[in-house]
C-alpha cells in the first residue's frame, strides 16, 4: 500500500515538476533576443520617462546618467520625490547642478492618497499632470540603470496597435555572494519565468500607450492598488490590447541583499500577486502542490525503502536528478545568454555564481514561507511605511513619514 501511494504521488510530482521545467525552458528559449521588425518609416513617439522615489537607491546616479543619455529623439523625464526630507533630494540637486538640461522634471509627492502605497500615488500624481503631447508614458525604478536603447527597445513594439504595453525583465547578478543574494538570485530566474507565462509586467521597466492611461480606468485602480505591475493586465486585456515582454530590455541588477531583506523583498512581490493578479490561486497551488507532493512522495518513499522496497526511493532520486538538470540548465542558458546581451551593451560582464544553485533548497523553503505568509498577511512595510491590508480590494496607509534611513555612500545593499 505504501509503495502504490508513493508511486502515485511521484507521478503527481512529476506533473508538477514537468510544469516548472516548461515554464524555465520557455523563458530561457527567448535569449538571445530577436530583434523587433520596426515599421518602415515609423516615427518615435513623444515619450515620458517617470521615476518614483523613496529612499536614495544605491544605483540612483547611474540610474539618472543612464536616463539623459538616452538614444531616442523626444522624451523628458518626470521625477517625483516622496519629500524635501528624503535622502534621494541631495542626489537628484546634485544631478540637476551638473545637468542643468530642459529634461529632467522633478517634483515634490503632494497628491498623497490613503488608499494606495505611496509608488501609486506619485505616479498617478505625475501621470495626471502630464500634458497631452506624450504618446507614450515609460515607467522605471531608481535601482535600475538603463543602457542607451532602453527606451527605443521598450516603445518600438508598441507601433503594433495590437500591443498596449511592454515590459523589460529583471535580471540578478549580484557583486557580493551573501546568502540573500543567492537566494534572491534564484527565486528571481523561477519567478521571472512565471512573470512571463501569467502576463504579469514588471513595473521597473514597464511602457504604456498613453492613450490606455487615459481612456481606461487604470489610473483609478491603482489608486487603490499596493503596486502597479500585477494590476495591468486585467485592464490590458479589458481594452483588447496585449502585453509585450521584451527579452532585449533585460535589466541586470548587480545589488546585493541580506537574508532577512531578501525574506521581505519576496513576499512583497507574492503579496502585490494575491492582490491584483487573477492568477494567483494558479501559481500559489504551482508551488504548493510541488512542495507538497515532493515531500510526501520523499517520506513515502523512506517508508517503503524501510519495508524492504527500493523502488519508490530510486523514482524520487531519478525524478530529482532529472528536473534538477533540465532547470538548471534552462536558468544557465539564459543566464549566459544574458550577460553576453548586457556585454554587448557595454555593461561589465559578469561570473556566474554557481553557489545560487547550492542555496535553491533554502530558495524553495524561503518562497514556500513567503507565500504562506503573503497569503494571511494584514499588514506590510515598504520602506519604513504601514499599510493595513482588508482582503484583496481594499488597504490603507496608517501613518506617513519621510525617509529618513541613513546610508554608507558605498554601500550595494538593495533599498527594500
């Protein structure tokens, strides 16, 4: 009887094992990038560039020298700075000193609701304000630092009146080799996979239509929202428009991260799933299931093997070594795929950190603890601010005050 259970369960493992590999190989198969066919005789449209900012990131410069140096005829920048008290002011006064250039914008957050986190007041805040002219509205994080097409690759497939928005990937390729680091590292490579099966965008690198923004009612349920990548798509696909994933504006993020910060930075991104995407029930049960099945197929196993019957223990090895071979070698490729993409661009290539591989059991039970949590969790802190969570519809903001962390200036530990 033991052996027939374990036999069952391996085969439901396998199943659920068989779907993550699909999901590795999918995602890795787009690298290297194909280029997008560009229309002939097509014309850049005017673009916004916004940047919401809490907290002086620690590539916030690059990010900013990387923004001006854009290759791409007509776009300004919109900065929004959560307060005159923020860390980021210094920096950015500094830039506008030695800039002194017509297109950095910057303002103060003033608009801030109660009703959302503060990364959705500014940019509906800055969004609103913005005139008529802009045919595109582009969306980028301080801890992203963009190479000199970023804009071009992002807004040239949305010439395609078939596509409403596009989306860049994050990439981690981390300069220290911290635990946290590694596990992000690898939850990271999973969870971007997933990213691009469930239409989810990333709100690092994210380009809108303008006219989406403005003749939908996206800008309102962000309002309500804790972030505004996982509540896209729904409104996408309302309109009949579709989100176009861009392997060539892959983002590569060398920061580094403790554990206890990485443990936050996951279930932040699991929690901003369970409350705006419609799929989450499918991709909670993904990792559930997996784990779940996995580990009583393993104890079955054990059982059978102490009744004389190797069987079950050699299933869940060859299943183990098998999905163990096929992801890693997914999640490398892509990986060598990337930074050769990033070299080109002129970035400094890096070394793959084979350790990432060696934290992917810490990986799945960090994610697994994550995704409980995430999916009981009332109340959530985002650099330094409370919100109280009521179900999926409704949060609140319980008490606002300006940033005030001090950093080394030298430091490479994410902001989180």
């Amino acid at each position: 009887m033991i052996s027939f259970l374990a036999t069952i369960l391996l085969i439901v493992t396998g199943a659920f094992l068989s779907v993550h590999v699909f999901w590795a190989w999918k995602f890795a198969l787009d690298y290297p990038p194909r280029p997008f066919p560009i229309p002939q005789g097509q014309t850049l449209p005017r673009a916004a560039v916004l940047l919401s900012i809490r907290g002086a990131d620690p590539s916030l410069w690059e990010c900013l020298q990387g923004l001006v140096g854009q290759n791409y005829p007509d776009y300004d920048i919109h900065i929004v700075i959560d307060s005159p008290e923020d860390p980021a002011w210094r920096i950015i006064s500094h830039f506008l000193d030695r800039e002194n250039g017509p297109r950095i914008q910057p303002m103060l957050l003033e608009d801030r609701k109660d009703t959302c986190s503060l990364k959705m007041s500014a940019l509906v805040q800055a969004i609103r304000a913005m005139d008529e002219s802009y045919r595109v509205v582009v969306l980028i994080d301080a801890d992203v630092v963009p190479y000199p097409d970023w804009l071009r690759d992002l807004v040239v497939p949305l010439a395609d009146p078939k596509v409403g928005a596009t989306t860049g990937v994050r990439w981690f390729a981390p300069s220290g080799k911290r635990l946290g680091s590694m596990v992000r590292l690898a939850w990271n490579a999973g969870a971007s996979s997933q990213m691009s099966f469930f239409h989810i965008p990333w709100g690092g690198s994210l380009a809108f239509r303008a006219e989406v923004l403005r003749g939908s009612d996206l800008l309102a349920l962000w309002s309500r929202s804790f972030g505004e990548d996982t509540s896209t798509w729904r409104v996408l696909r309302s309109l009949g428009l579709i989100l176009h994933h861009v392997p060539a504006a892959t983002m590569v993020n060398r920061e580094t991260i403790g554990l206890g910060s990485c443990f936050a930075f996951i279930r932040r991104q699991l929690l901003s799933a369970r409350l705006h995407h419609e799929s989450w029930p499918v991709i909670a049960l993904a990792m559930l299931g997996t784990v779940l099945s996995l580990a009583g197929a393993s104890v079955l196993a054990v059982l059978a093997l102490a009744s004389g019957n190797g069987a079950p223990a050699l299933g869940v090895a060859a299943l183990l070594a098998v999905f163990s071979v096929l992801t890693a070698s997914a999640w490398i490729w892509a990986d060598r795929q990337i930074n050769r993409l990033a070299h080109r661009r002129g970035e400094e290539a890096y070394d793959f950190s084979w350790k990432c591989l060696l934290a992917v059991p810490l990986t799945l039970a960090v994610h697994v603890t994550c995704l409980v949590s995430a999916s009981f969790l009332r109340k959530i802190e985002w650099r330094g601010i409370t919100y109280r969570l009521y179900g999926r519809k409704r949060l609140q903001l319980l008490e606002y005050h300006p940033y005030r962390v001090t950093r080394s200036p030298n430091s490479k530990s994410s902001v989180v």
